[in-house]
C-alpha cells in the first residue's frame, strides 16, 4: 500500500507561498518606487551598466516566477527558476559585502531595514528554501492515474 | 522524476547562477584598469619625512584646529570627544566637551573646529552653532534665536561663521557669512551651479587664517576659489586636472521631493587643506606620465600658490595599508595628516614653501 504522505505536499504549498509572497512584495516595491530602484541599482558597481535592462528584468522575473508557482502543472520549474534567482541574490550581496569599493544602498521595501549581513541571510535562507521545495515536490500527474504497481496515486 | 535526475538539474541551475554573477564582474567598471587623465604632475619623488607619528587606536579621529603650541584633534562618532597634543604629537590631553544645550538631535552631526582661544561646535540640521573657551571647555549659543540651516560651517575671526547655506533666491547652495545677530549675509556669485545647485557644488571650506582668506574647493569639478573672509572673490582658478563639468546624473523625479544621485559621482578633488597662500588639494585621479602603483599606494597631492595662481608641485604621502589620508592639515612649514589610525607630522619640502 502506497503511503499518503500530506505533509510532504503541504510543504511544498507554504514554500510555494513564501515564494509567491516574496517575490510580489520585491517586485511591486520596487515598480511603485521605479525611479527611486533605477537609481539605487545606478549605483551598484556590478550593474550599474545594465540599469535600463535589469531594471525591468528583475521585477518582471519575480513576478512571472510567482505565475508559475501558482500553476500546479508547471510548480517544479518555478521552483528551480526561483532557488537560481534567488542564488544570484545572495551572490550578489555576497560579492558587494567581499569586493566591492563601496556599498551601495539596498531596496526593498521592509527588506531595507535589514543591514546588508543581515539581507544576505535573509536571501540565503529563501534561497534554501527553494531548493528543498524542488526536492519535496512530488512530479505532477493529473488525477485518477494508476501507478504500475495498480495503486489510486490522487494528485502530488 | 528521481532525487538524482533532481540533483543533476539543481547543479545545472547553481552554475548557470554563478556564471551570470561572474559575468556581470567580468564586465563592470571594476575590471578595468584606473582612470589616467591626460594632465601632467609636478611630482616630488623624495619621501616625505615623518617628524612624528602617533597611533590613535580609531580612525574616527579628524584635525580640527592647530595653533603655535598645540594640535586638536575632534572625532566623527564622539563629537564631544576632544584630543589635543604638542607638536611633537606628545602630551596628549583628552578632553570631554560641555554643550550647553536642552536638547539635541542627530548628535552625531556636530563638528569640532578650533580657533585659539575658542573652539567651536557647529551643526547644520539643528541648526546650533555653539562656542566655548579652550581650558573652559563648555560651548554655549553663538547667535540665540538663529535658524540658519547650513551644510558647512567654518568659523573666522572670532565670532563670525562662513557658511555653505542654501539660497532661497538662487535654489542653490551659496556661501554666506554669519555675524552676530544679524540675519546670514549671502554672495551668490561664489559658487556657481552646473547641473543640481546642490550635489554638484560638493566641496570643502577652508579657512586660511595667516592671510585671513576663504578658499572653497570643488569635489566634482576642476575649480577653486579664493575669497576674503568678507565674501569678497579674490580669485577663481582651477586645478590642474581637465575635469570642468561635474560628472553627476541624479534619478529622475522621485516621490517626497527627494533628490538622489543614479550614478556614483566622480570625485576629482577629494580633501584640502591651505596655509598662507599654499593650496594643498588631494586629488582622486592618475597623471599622464604617473606610476600607477605609487598612485595606488599613496596620496597624491596638488600644491598651489594662491597668491600668484599657479600649480606649484606635487607630493605623496604613502598610505598606511589600505588606508588613505583622511583629514589634512597645514601649519607653517610642517604636514598634519590623518592615515587609518595614525597621525603624522611631515617636514614641507623647502621648494615648495618659497
């Protein structure tokens, strides 16, 4: 007998929307403020070439990332596109706070009373988070399919 | 899909990760090489001598005034703390300065100068400008009922303040002189703006007090001015590198009517100091023919003779590991200079002073 597991894919559902609510939350900060984060990433040492293309790619990310992770079907690849967005994030700091001249001032919202460490840890945390959810998710199969073994396997 | 088909995938993703960081370094302004610009140095080669160096134990230290027998030094995050010593940086004395004050904001902001006898407190925000007597030690109200916000405030004379204030009339930042009860006496034809009024005016206010003259140095742009202490302009001249126009962009507009750089500006003239007539600048940027790796290490400095309006020669004074000079001051014939958390005393080179 195949065992139910449901904490496994209420998991997967909380990580999903600690994503979705992270990632609405940066983007629409930063599109409410759109001048004040240009500004803010002009001054980025790492960036500050590229301000017109990150500027919109970023928030359009997070935000067609949260899409996805809405959509069952296409979850686990939300999920990878999130724990690699969120990688270069804490790479980012983590390459500001060892080689970088000077620190640029952070964005974010409620986020921008986190000191930089402290932001690093933060997206570091988010950053594992999605990766475990990639290994708890459970592959997508629509309902009322057997498995070989002849067993009722009801969703993920 | 299996745990290893999800590892493989998961190892995919972190490298692609990491390229894209590594990429965007690859790319930026931090690979490339410094900037040189295309004017030439004077430079002096023979290292300045250290007649005596103390360590301060913090960096926070900055000069704050200097007369015949002593060096006061005040400090950025204990503005109350004041340290004095000799001229052989011996005898140091601390000393806890009294604000005779009910109430304080941004206490941090304070900065200490010191015009024998007095020693002065000034805050731009407050505003309070405060003075006290050297071995009194307490700091009352130089003008009572003042609202005179400034960004700079150097005092002269004796009971007179210079100020970096901004001009209602022009919108811009502005030199003015404050005395007494009277209401702040602007010039409005010192500092003249290029792009914001207010950024791109950045600079620093020195007080040569042997020839009792203001000279102002620009931050972003070649050009420094010399006036009298009455606001009256002596000279207007420039630097010897070739940067006129400061390189500031600011964002566009912003809600609350805040004003903000989106670009780091670039810095040319970064710190000064001036005794009788010699102009001391310390200048961010490479020569033509400079070492690159004696620039790297060192501070280099511009000399200028104000009186006679001409660039004199340069010098460096080597950092202390990655440390550069941060505070600077001339007196007579002898270099004071802040490095990390050492204070030197160097000998002026004989060319320079005649």
């Amino acid at each position: 007998m195949k065992r139910f597991i449901p904490s496994r894919s209420l998991l997967v559902d909380i990580i999903c929307m600690l994503l979705i609510l992270l990632f609405v939350y940066a983007a629409l900060n930063k599109v409410m403020e759109f001048n004040k984060f240009q500004a803010q990433i002009g001054k980025s040492p790492l960036i500050m070439r590229y301000v017109p293309i990150i500027s919109w790619l970023v928030p359009s990310s997070e935000i067609m990332i949260s899409l996805i992770l809405l959509l069952p079907k296409f979850r686990v690849y939300g999920l990878y596109m999130a724990y690699s967005l969120m990688l270069m994030f804490t790479l980012y700091i983590g390459f500001i706070l060892t080689f970088s001249p000077y620190v640029p001032c952070s964005c974010g919202g409620i986020l921008n009373n986190l000191g930089w460490s402290q932001h690093l840890v933060f997206n570091f945390a988010f950053t594992l988070i999605a990766l475990s959810g990639t290994f708890l998710i459970k592959p997508f199969k629509s309902e009322s399919k057997t498995t070989a073994s002849g067993e009722l396997n009801l969703g993920s | 899909m299996n745990t290893k088909q999800n590892i493989i995938i998961v190892v995919l993703c972190t490298i692609a990760s990491v390229c894209v960081i590594v990429a965007l370094y690859a790319i930026s302004p931090l690979t490339e090489g410094v900037y040189r610009g295309s004017f030439k140095r004077n430079l002096i080669y023979t290292p300045l001598v250290s007649l005596s160096e103390l360590n301060l134990g913090v960096n926070s230290f900055y000069i704050a005034g200097i007369d015949d027998s002593r060096i006061y030094l005040g400090n950025y995050t204990a503005p109350l703390h004041m340290l004095s010593t000799n001229h052989q940086l011996l005898d140091s004395q601390h000393v806890r300065l009294e604000l005779g004050l009910d109430s304080v904001q941004s206490f941090q902001r304070f900065r200490l100068s010191v015009d024998s006898p007095f020693f002065f407190l000034t805050h731009g925000i407050m505003p309070e400008y405060l003075r006290g007597h050297l071995g009194i030690w307490k700091a009352t109200r130089l003008f009572p009922s003042a609202k005179d916000y400034s960004s700079e405030a150097q005092p002269i004379n004796t009971g007179s303040l210079i100020m970096k204030s901004l001009s209602t009339e022009t919108k811009s930042l502005e030199l003015a002189i404050k005395t007494g009860a009277h209401p702040l006496r602007f010039n409005n034809s010192l500092l003249n703006k290029q792009v914001d009024g207010i950024f791109c005016l950045d600079g620093k206010l020195l007080y040569d007090k042997a020839k009792a003259q203001i000279v102002y140095i620009h931050y972003y742009r070649n050009e420094f001015l010399v006036a009298d202490t009455s606001l009256n302009l002596i000279l207007r001249s420039h630097t010897i590198d070739t940067f006129s126009r400061a390189a500031i962009k600011l964002s566009k507009k912003l809600s609350g009517g805040e004003s903000m750089l989106a670009a780091p500006p670039v810095k040319i003239n970064t710190n000064g100091a001036v005794y009788n007539s010699k102009l001391f600048v310390v200048s961010s940027l490479l020569s033509r023919t400079e070492d690159m790796h004696d620039f790297l290490t060192n501070t280099v400095i511009d000399i200028y003779d104000t009186s006679e309006n001409r660039y004199v020669k340069s010098i460096y004074i080597p950092d202390k590991g990655s440390d550069k000079v941060s505070s600077l001051a001339v007196y007579k014939d002898k270099l004071i200079a802040i490095t990390g958390n050492y204070i030197n005393i160097y000998d002026i080179p004989e060319e320079i002073i005649n």
